[in-house]
C-alpha cells in the first residue's frame, strides 16, 4: 500500500461497511511522512509563508483554534461515520450540545425537547435559553404526534433516544417529518448509539450531537463532544462554533481518534455483554423492572429495532424498594463495578440515578441504576452482582 490521501476506493458497487470506515476515516499518511496515524499538532500560531498567502486567510490551516490536521481528522471521520456535510469539535459533550441549540435558535424562538434528554443539556434549554428569550416546551420522550407544541416561533425540536436514565426510545423519523414540514431543525443527541449505532441523519435528522467522551473515546480519559450536520445546517453550525471560540485540546482530539479505531469491537463486545447482563438482572427477585430497549421484552423493543442498527452496553435497572442501607451493601461491595459517573469506558460502572421528572412509573418503584458495561468477562461481572444481590438481600 502507497502512502495515500484518500481512504480507498473498492472496486465495483460494493459499499464499505463502517467497521472498515473507522480505520480508514481521518487518515492521510502521504501528509505526515507515512505515519499511520495523523500525529498531535499542538499549536496556536500557524506560519504563512508570503504576504500573499496571509491576506489569503490561510488554507487549510490559519490558526489552532480554527483546526489542525490533528481535529481535522477526528472531524472528518464524524462527519463520514454521519454522512454529514461537516462536523465540528468542542470540549466536552455539554458544550456540544449548547453549540448545536445556538446555531438553531434565536431571541424569540421556542424550542420543542424531550423530557428525556441529559439534564445538564436540560438545564441550559430551560435556564441558559431562557435567558436569551427562547421559550422551550418539554414533551414526554414517547411522544410521536407534535401538533399540540407547535408554534409559529418554533424552530427546533431536540431528541435525544434513548432517553438518558430511563432509556425510552423516540420515533425519530415521525418527529422529523412532522418538524420537516414546518421548516424546523430536528437536533438529535445520539451519544448511546454512536455513529454505528444510528445514524439520526438518515432518519431526517439535520444536526447529531455526540459526547466522545463516551464510547467514542471509550477509555474514560478524555472529555470531548461532536456535532455533525447536513448541507442545510453546516453553515450555521460552522459560524456558531466559530464565534463561540470552541475548539478541541490536540491531545484529547488524537486520542478520541484513536478510541474511534477500536469502537466498532470494544461495542459489540459491551452490547452482547450487556444484553446478557440485563437479561441474568431481569430475572433477579430484587429487580423490579430492567430498562434496556434492547431487549425484546421492552415496550420500545419495535421502535427501536426500526431505526438502530447495532445496542451499547449501557441501561436501567429499577430496584424494587429497599432501605438506603440495603442498597448501599450491594454497591459498596462490588468488586468490578466502579460507581462513577460518565460510562462508554472499557471499565463496568453502575451509579443510583435520580431523574428530575416524573417517568411513568418510574417514581413509585424503587430505586433506578444506570449500569455501563465494559469489557471484563461477563461472568465475572455477574458473579459480582449476584454476590453484591446477596449482600442486598440479607441486609433488607
Ligand atoms: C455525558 C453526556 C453528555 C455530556 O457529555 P460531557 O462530555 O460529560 O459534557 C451529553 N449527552 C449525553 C447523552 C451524555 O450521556
């Protein structure tokens, strides 16, 4: 193989497959000597060699904050995971978020978002928006029919599926063409999922949010967010980046690129891992409901099945109640499962979760855990919970 600058073309009308694409993705060895990966380019200033090229603005690097080959790759890769027109790169998923819902609205416009989503993505629509004059109504994740929330000053709808603690699944395509036809952006944050997961801009989707923090990165050493969007949100996105002074540390952007390469085995192995885990709780007499759409008891199993096409190693487990005291012998206890909170790591971790909303049921039943599977033996993580359920129970 030739040093190159393209990812390679397969002959004929074969279409390559994303596993192939996430090693192929970001890569342009002819640019750095050979190396296989693109290397760490730490720099502010970036040297123009004429007047002319200066005036020129500089291409295709004129300043650190503005990109590197180091981010431009990590971008790229995004954007072709998405088939997107482009993709940018912020310091943590947060911000990714925030970026997305600036680039959409303005003074006076009213946002549609599902109760679902990360209540720190809920805390700027309903707090940092507010105070910028965007008015938001919040919707029950399984709500498919739109026509009651919008209003004239709607410009957008955000999603996120499944939902963060309680793992509902929202029709992504029913939502979409509904906000379509008014000439509304439909923001997805897809961070569950990742780009092989599902891809929300094929489903009619215009702008997906990632945190890399995540799977994307998946070793719990980096903070980092993505937004990827198509042709008719990218300039906007672009701008708002940009005037926000976002940008991504070349460190963090290398080695979320690098989490990238392995995502495609580090989630098949955390999926089926997880499912089996899920199905051994479900079964558990102290679990009182398992939250996983996965599986093909959950009520959102269809609904799911239909629009992702590969799971993630994280879901929901409700207790049914028991004292603080009882719920802390099983966690404290646990030998292989941190209690921490991020996930999409290499490494189990389970923590008590607390939505601020009234999810059907979930309230009124015990307590709700959000478990992360990583990637040590499934049986030994078993073995630690059934252990960890041991300790529950004789102390309830
Ligand atoms: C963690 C998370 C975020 C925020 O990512 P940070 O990198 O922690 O800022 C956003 N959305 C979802 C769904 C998340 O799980």
């Amino acid at each position: 193989m030739a040093w190159r600058a393209q990812p390679p073309q397969l002959a004929g009308n074969h279409t390559m497959k994303d596993e192939t694409r996430l090693v192929t993705l970001g890569r342009d060895p002819a640019a750095h000597y050979g190396t296989v990966n693109t290397p760490v380019y730490r720099t502010s200033t970036v040297l123009h060699p004429s007047l002319e090229a200066l005036d020129a603005g500089g291409q295709p690097y004129a300043y650190g904050r503005l990109g590197t080959p180091t981010t431009a790759a990590l971008a790229d890769a995004i954007a072709g995971l998405h088939g997107a027109a482009g993709a940018v790169l912020t310091p943590s998923g947060l911000s990714a978020v925030s970026c997305a819902l600036l680039s959409v609205l303005a003074s006076g416009d009213h946002l549609i978002v599902s109760e679902g989503v990360y209540e720190p993505s809920m805390r700027f629509v309903e707090s940092g928006l507010r105070r910028f004059g965007v008015e938001a109504t919040v919707v029950a994740p399984d709500t498919t029919d739109l026509a009651e929330c919008f209003r004239s000053s709607t410009r957008a709808v955000l999603c996120e599926s499944p939902s963060s603690l309680t793992f509902e699944v929202q029709d992504m395509q029913a939502i979409a063409a509904q906000a379509r036809a008014r000439g509304m952006r439909v923001l997805v944050d897809n961070t569950w999922a990742t780009p092989l997961g599902c891809k929300p801009l094929a489903l009619g989707a215009d702008v997906v949010i990632e945190a890399a923090t995540k799977y994307i990165s998946g070793h719990a050493d980096v903070m980092a967010g993505v937004v990827a969007a198509n042709a008719d949100a990218w300039p906007s996105l672009r701008r708002t980046h940009r005037e926000l002074g976002l940008c991504l540390g070349p460190d963090d952007a290398w080695l979320a690129l690098r989490g990238l390469r392995t995502l495609a085995v580090r989630q098949q192995r955390q999926t089926a891992s997880a499912l089996r885990i899920a199905d051994w709780l479900a079964a558990q007499p102290a679990i009182a409901r398992v939250l996983c759409p996965m599986r093909p008891a959950d009520r959102h199993h269809d609904l799911w099945k239909r629009q992702f096409q590969a799971g993630s190693g994280v879901f929901g487990v409700i207790l049914k109640p028991v004292s603080d005291g009882a719920l802390a012998a099983f966690l404290d206890g646990l030998g292989l499962f941190g209690m921490g909170w991020s996930w999409g790591g290499y490494e189990s971790l389970v923590v008590r979760t607390k939505p601020q909303r009234s999810v059907a049921g979930v309230a009124a039943e015990g307590p709700l855990l959000r478990f992360s599977i990583g990637l040590e033996d499934a049986d030994d993580l078993i073995a630690d919970l059934h252990d960890g359920l041991a300790r529950l129970t004789s102390a309830a």
